[in-house]
C-alpha cells in the first residue's frame, strides 16, 4: 500500500476519536504549567498504543515523551494543550458566549495541535510495524508555549538529543508550510528600589522608584529609533508603586521584553535596555535590579526538509470544505469590526487577488495549498519555543487552515472554531501531511544528514539555551 493511502485511510478510520480526543483537551482548557487533565489523557492514549512514556522533563510536570522503536532514524512530533486566560467560549459559535466569564479557552487551538500532533505519530507508528521498517517514533509533550515555554528548558535539559529531526504544526487561516522566521524573545522583571516620603511636606527626602521606572520608559522609547526594523519592546507595570499619590513610591516592578530577528541580537538589545534601567536608576539615585524570567529562540524552517514536507502537504490537499462550514466562517468573519474587516480584505486581495475577493468574502476559508517560497526571509512578528527546537535538531512547521480566512489569534473566535468541524478537518489534513512528510523524510537518509550539516551552520555545532542557568520553569508563579 502506497505512504499516502496507507496513512489517508489509518486517520479517516480513526478520525472520530481523534476529534473527541481534541474536543476533551478543549473542554479542559488548562492554563501553562497546569494542564495535568490533558497531559493525562495524551499520555494514557499513548501509553496504550505501546508508546514509552517518560514524565516531568526538564522539571516540568506536565511535560513527556512518548516513544514507540528504539532503532534509527529517531524523528518526533511536538504536541501543545495549553489554553489562554479568559477566553472561555461556546464551541462553534459565532457570537461571543462564554461558558463562564474571565475562564480560559482554546483561543490558539492547542487542543487541535496536540491531537494532530498525537495522530501523526500512531500513524507513522503503525506505518512502520506494517512494513517492517526501522525507526523510532516520539511524541514531545510540550506545555506552555503560551506561558514561559517548555521546549527551551527541554532543550537544554538535552531532551531532543540523538533526534534526527521534528515536524509540527500550528492552526491558522493557510495551508502551507511556514517560511518566515519568528522572533527571539526574552523578558524580564526589572524592579526599582527607592526612598519614601510625604510627597507635599518632605518630597526631597524621597527617591521615586516610579519616576526611575518611568525614564527608562521614556529611555527605551528614543532606543526605539536605534533598533533593526523587525525588533521590539514591549513593557507592563507589574507593581506601580501603590495607589496614594502623596507618597514618594520606593518600590516599583516593571515587565519588559524584547524581540528580534536573531537570538544574539536579542541578547545584545536586552543588554541595551539593561543599561537604559541602570541609566534611568542613575538619574532617580534609586537602586535597579533585574531578573531573567523567559526566552525563546528564533525559529527558522529547514530548508532540507521543506520540499519533502511541501510535496506531502500537496499529495495531501487542503481540508475538504462544506457549505456548512462556509456559513460558519462567514458568520466568524461578520463578528468582527469593521477596522478588522478591512484588514482581512486586504489580506485576501494579498494572498488570492482583488479578483477573487468578493468570492472569499461569502466562502472564507482556504481551499488551495499554498507553495513553500525558500526565498522568503520576513519574520513573523510573534514568538514561539519551537524555535529552540530549530537550534537543535532540523525542524519543519506546517501552517493549516483551522479557521476563517482573517482570524485574529488569542480571541473568542479561535476558541469558538477551535472546536468545530472546522478546526478539526483542518486538524486531521494536518496530521496526514505531517505523517507523510515524516515517513518520506524517514526513507532519505542524505536528506536527514543535510538536514543536520544545516543545523550546526545556523547553531555553531551546539545549541545555547538563551536563558541563564538560574532561570527555572515558573511552576506556580504564572
């Protein structure tokens, strides 16, 4: 039997338990570091297909690794079931309708990545024993993507070590494989020590750790001139200082992080923003400490493998739509605002053309697999942990359509899609190309040692976790 039939027909055979198995992780909607229910639930599914099951990576306790083989080549498959703060949602529904107010929900579809991931590995499990062929097959429980990460802990835990390469996937409004690169990351608390005083009888007896935290406000926004197009700043007041503003504040907590194209240049503009704070303290004669609390690297497709798994997504297809579903991502589209609205137009006439606008207007959904472009150097302008998977072992990640064309991420409308017919035909195309790419990736040793040589030229022969040793999974403190 032929790869792509033989993994076809193992998925459609099984898909209505592996949509009830997405909808359960769904239901459970756990916050980063909290998904005990659905890391259970994977692992009891994984543990009965024969899979070995190996809890608590890299001090993390919902983190796993299930591996089915123990000969060459090893290659895995990253799962997500991390959920968002307060974004509880009805499922397929396209009015806002939480199930309770401020709960979370699936608001990135990390119930459908986790299943899709999950079915991709007994797929190729099953695909190996039934024609005799060598090969270790794993499954990498990864909690909190949306939180602090896991995979940059598990990397430097060594985890991935001896995996000779990953494919993943993530849920969103295209069927492709991704080319732009995410940004690294790194964040950190920065807290500032003052003097109190009566803020009207004695205000020079004081040291205003808000007006230090403050000036470096105002200091990162003139760096802001002197950073690469792509980098980023962002802050938020963690603890301001109190609400009496007779009082001279002596203690004040800011978050902030910073983004960029490349994790060394993260670290250098991190250092910037360093030495605005101790500026900014400087100037206030208050005291700056600073303390690392995330990092990711940047992600960046292997090149070697994107023709196999561009090929596979093609032999695959994208999901195959109904009206129903149509009607349901028109109704998604029609919940936004206009200013969002017109966004989304331009993003069609991008992607398909003006000629085909009004077409996706009234059937908004990607219907083609768009071509792998190796020639697209953008940069996504999110982040993500895979991208230290990318740093230490060849990795490829899938886009495919799980929502209306437009959808805004992190919003009621995802969670409302996330389970739905939907998401879950997107779910199950996702496993088939990610199973067929595998398999065929399995079969090209050359290509596995290309694959390799390309991660030693973009890592220097050995990965570097961006965070410092000190830093521990935040277990409890999310």
């Amino acid at each position: 039997m032929l790869d792509l039939e033989f993994i076809e027909r193992y998925i459609e055979d099984r898909k209505e338990f592996f949509i009830e198995l997405a909808s359960r992780v769904w239901e459970f909607a756990e916050l980063p570091y909290e998904e005990v229910k659905s890391a259970n639930l994977l692992i009891e599914v994984l543990r009965r297909e024969g899979f070995e099951i190996q809890e608590g990576l890299a001090a993390i306790p919902t983190s796993f690794k299930a591996s089915f083989g123990s000969s060459s080549p090893v290659f895995g498959f990253l799962g997500e079931y991390d959920a968002l703060d307060t974004l509880s949602q009805e499922a397929a529904v396209a009015e806002r309708k939480p199930f309770e107010e401020s709960a979370p929900g699936h608001g990135c579809g990390h119930n459908l990545l986790g299943v899709g991931s999950l079915a991709a590995a007994l797929a190729c499990k099953e695909y190996l024993l039934a024609n005799n062929l060598d090969g270790t097959v794993i499954y990498f429980g990864c909690p909190a993507e949306e939180g602090a990460g896991s995979k940059q802990f598990m990397a430097r835990a060594g985890v991935f070590d001896g995996v000779d390469f990953v494919y993943t996937w993530h849920p969103a409004t295209k069927n492709e494989v991704q080319s732009n690169r995410s940004l690294a990351i790194m964040g950190a608390n920065f807290t500032f020590r003052g003097i109190s005083s009566h803020a009207g009888g004695s205000p020079w007896l004081g040291r205003s750790a808000l007006d230090a935290a403050e000036l470096m406000s105002v200091g990162c926004n003139y760096l802001r001139e002197h950073m690469y197009d792509q980098e980023r700043i962002h802050y938020a007041y963690a603890n301001a200082g109190g609400v009496a503003p007779n009082v001279v504040q002596d203690y004040v907590q800011v978050k902030y992080e910073v983004r960029s194209p490349k994790v060394k240049d993260m670290k250098k503009l991190f250092q910037r923003v360093v030495k605005v704070a101790q500026g900014a303290a400087l100037m206030t004669e208050t005291r700056v400490d600073y303390e690392i609390t995330m990092a990711f690297s940047d992600y960046r497709t292997n090149s070697k493998l994107a023709p196999i798994a561009d090929q596979a997504l093609k032999d695959v297809g994208p999901p195959k739509w109904d009206e129903e579903d149509y009607l349901f991502a028109r109704e998604i589209l029609n919940s936004y605002n206009e200013e969002t609205l017109e966004g989304i137009k331009n993003t069609i006439i991008q992607t398909y053309g003006i000629g085909r606008l009004e077409e996706k207007l009234e059937r908004p959904l990607d219907d083609v697999v768009h071509p792998y472009d190796g020639r697209n150097v953008s940069y996504a302008g999110g982040s993500t942990d895979v991208g230290d998977v990318s740093y230490c072992v060849p990795t490829l990640n899938f886009h495919i359509a799980c929502q209306c064309i437009g959808n805004v991420g992190h919003t009621w409308q995802t969670t409302a899609q996330s389970n739905s017919s939907i998401g879950y035909k997107g779910m199950l195309t996702a496993a088939k190309a990610m199973a067929l790419a595998a398999i065929r990736t399995a079969k090209r040793p050359d290509v596995i040692e290309e694959a390799k040589e390309e991660v030693v030229v973009q890592n220097g022969g050995k990965y570097e976790c961006p965070l410092p040793d000190y830093v521990k999974p935040p277990i409890g403190k999310y």
